[in-house]
C-alpha cells in the first residue's frame, strides 16, 4: 500500500513538473467546420492535384496497414470528429487558427484576440476556382474580351432620337405606346420612349451607319429575331403570349414586327402591319386567302370574321393555333346547335368537324369536302340499302336522276346528320 502511494506521488510530481512545458506550446484544437467543409468539397469530386496527392498517399497508407497518425493530426480530433486511421494526411494544424506570436502575447494571456487567417485548405474553395469553371475560361476569354472592348451605351432622350427621325416620331406620336410612355410610364424602362425599345442610343448617335448599335426592327435590320422578340415580349409576356416559345410562328423565326407595326396605326386594333388583322395573316398565308374566294366560304372576307376569331397567332396548345382544345370546340362557339349530347351521335361529326367540311372555305354546299351523296358515300356502304352507286350524275338535274337523290340528297331522308335525339332516330331520320 505505501509502494503505490509513493509511486502516484512521485506520478503527480512528474506531472505538475511537464505543466509549464505544455503550456509553453499548447495543442492547437482544429476548426471543425473548416475540416468538414474540406471533406464535402473531396467527396463532392471538387479537388486539386494537393488533394489527389493525398487521396493516393492515404490509400497507399491504408493499404499497408500503416494506419497510425501523428501527434498533430490526433489532436483534439479524439471526440470523434474524425476517426483515428482516416485520412493520415489530413493535418489537424490545417484546420486551425495559429496562435498568436510568443514575442507580443503572453502564454498566460488568454483574453488577446487571434489572429483571423485561414488555412490554406480551408480557404481553397473561395481562393481556386472549380474544374467545371476552369474548363469553360478558354471558351469564354475571347466573349468576355469582346465585351470588355464593345463600348458601354448610354440613354440620349427622345429629344436626340426625333432630330434625326422626325417622321418616325409624327407617325410614332399617334398611337398607343407614345402615350403611355410619355404619359403615364409604368416603368423607368418605359420612361425612356425611344430607347425603351431600341436599347440605349449613345453608340448608334455616334455612328449611323453601323445597324448593329441599335436595336431595330425592319427587314433589314440586323438585330437577330429572338432579340427583337425580347424587347416586345419583355412588357407583353404572358397573356395570349403565353405559348409563343416554340410555337409554329417562333420555330418559324417570325418576329413581332412581321405582324405588328408600333410606330403608327394602321389597322383598327393591336397595331397592325396591315389595315386589318386578316390583311395582315394573307401575307404568308395565301392558299387560305384563296380558299376564303371559294363559292361556299365563312364570311370573312365580308367583315363578319376574322382570323382570331378561331386561331391565336401568339401561339397554342393545338398544332393549327386554335383557341381552344380542339377543332369542334372551336366551331362549337358558334354553331352550339350542333355541340350535343345526343341520343344517337354520329361518330364522324363527333371525331370532327374537318371529317365532313372544309373550315376556309369550298366549291361545294354549305363547305362540304366533297358533293353528297360521294361524300356520304366515302363511309357507307351499299349493304342495308338499295344496291347501286350514286353520284353527282343521279341528283335532280343530272343525265340520270334517281327519285332517292331528289332535293338534298342523302339527308332528304337522314335529316339530322349531326345526331338525332329523337327514340326513333338510329338512321338519323326525321
């Protein structure tokens, strides 16, 4: 019993003795979110060749069994924050805050503040810049050297604008946007009049001559489509323009101004390029123009339609720009009578209307694909009924007439061709 009393003497003396020493270079305790910070970015796949060196020489180290580490790396890591054998390389002096210099600080001195540096491990993601980045800096060099040298524009004042387009400005005055940006701006974009479109006007004052200073909107403009585009859409999004991305006018690289003219007013409404909104689609579109001048039409040519009536040129959900879902909802707006349900519907009329008739317009009655009873005939069979093949010949007034193709032809008998409600309506008969 005195034997081990003496020697835990003789143990505490040993130890008050190495105290002063330990304080003379006290452990370091490493900075714990530093060092989980440098593990996320490792296993993220963000590293250096420093780290890769690592990585190799700690698989080499695991391998041989060699899985000790050294006193600085083990301390004040032993409350788990790092198990011991992983990652030898990864020094905990790396990880912490040097403590300030012997010369001016002294060791019992424990309120002085320290010194705020990082590491260079702890710094690296502020300091290099990732692979994914460096990759792309050849690509964007010679960009970013073009914009450096492109001259930074400035906004001139309307006033600048008309003393060299006094005609554009007349005309300009007149119509819609000049009052709102001159009279009641939403935007400081808009307060800028001219420029609120065609994009700051200091580089095109200083050279006329150079188009691609300005942003314009003509045939020969040399302002690419998409941008053009971007100038009207980006006070018109939305709307009615909320399917114009890809839509068939957009694929087709038509731009706002193809259609609409801002800097006077032409048309009634939307500021058409043409006096009217169907002037201004019969540019391109000329095979409907032409089928509008057939004998049985709708009436549009006569004022009573027009071509937004059934197509949104601003773009759909449905390949022919419709304004609704489908063929039939659209001619539904205006012949209700032929919506349903019936009874007894007719399995052509409900697939749709296109099956049947022309939508611009025919050389045939009430804008038939094709003359009754061929067109009924395209479906119908001679089983069931009188055998013999009509045609055009056996109506009323033909070489042959036959009593059956007296009158309307087919529907002299199957009267309600669109569907029947009646209990004795299967064949569509009065």
């Amino acid at each position: 019993m005195m034997r081990a009393l003496f020697l835990s003497l003789l143990l505490a003396v040993a130890g008050s003795g190495a105290a002063p020493a330990r304080a003379e270079t006290p452990a370091l305790a490493p900075d714990q979110a530093a060092l989980r910070a440098e593990m996320a970015r490792i296993h993220a796949g963000h590293v250096d060749a420093d780290a890769l060196q690592r990585i190799d020489s700690d698989i080499a180290t695991l391998h041989t069994g060699v899985a000790a580490m050294d006193a600085t790396s083990t301390s004040g890591i032993a409350g788990g924050d790092l198990p011991q054998g992983h990652y030898p390389s990864l020094k905990a002096a790396q990880f912490t805050t040097p403590a300030p210099a012997a010369s001016t600080v002294s060791v019992t001195d424990t309120s002085a503040p320290t010194a705020a540096k990082w590491t260079r491990l702890a710094s690296y993601a502020a300091e290099t810049p990732k692979p994914e980045a460096a990759k792309a800096e050849p690509a964007a060099a010679p960009v970013a050297a073009k914009v450096a040298d492109k001259p930074q524009r400035t906004y001139v004042g309307r006033e600048t604008c008309e003393s060299c387009h006094q005609q554009e400005a007349t005309n300009w005055a007149h119509t819609v946007h000049a009052k709102v940006f001159q009279q009641n701006p939403r935007t400081e974009l808009q307060a800028q009049n001219c420029e609120a479109c065609h994009g700051p006007g200091s580089a095109h004052v200083e050279d006329p001559s150079d188009l691609t200073t300005i942003i314009s909107f003509s045939k020969k403009s040399k302002t690419p489509i998409a941008e053009q585009n971007g100038q009207c859409l980006g006070c018109h999004a939305g709307g009615q323009r909320i399917f114009w991305h890809d839509s068939v006018h957009d694929s087709n690289q038509l731009g706002c101004a193809d259609c609409h003219n801002p800097m006077t007013t032409f048309g009634a409404r939307g500021l058409t390029a043409r006096e009217s909104i169907n002037e201004t689609c019969f540019q391109c579109h000329k095979a409907q123009h032409a089928e509008f001048a057939r004998r049985s039409h709708m009436p549009l040519l006569e004022g009573k339609l027009s071509c937004t009536d059934c197509h949104n040129p601003h773009g759909s959900t449905t390949a022919p720009l419709l304004k609704a879902d489908s063929v039939n909802e659209v001619c539904f707006t205006c012949h209700a009578d032929k919506r349903g349900p019936f009874l007894f519907e007719h399995a052509p009329v409900r697939e749709s209307c296109l099956n049947c008739h022309s939508p611009h317009g025919s050389n045939f009655e009430s804008l038939l694909t094709a003359p009754r009873p061929v067109l009924c005939q395209q479906c119908h069979s001679q089983f069931g009924h009188p055998s013999g093949l009509l045609t055009a010949g056996n109506m009323a007034r033909g070489p042959g007439p036959d009593p059956r193709l007296i009158a309307t032809s087919c529907q002299t008998c199957h009267v309600n061709i669109h569907g029947s409600n009646s209990p004795s309506g299967a064949r569509f008969e009065r």
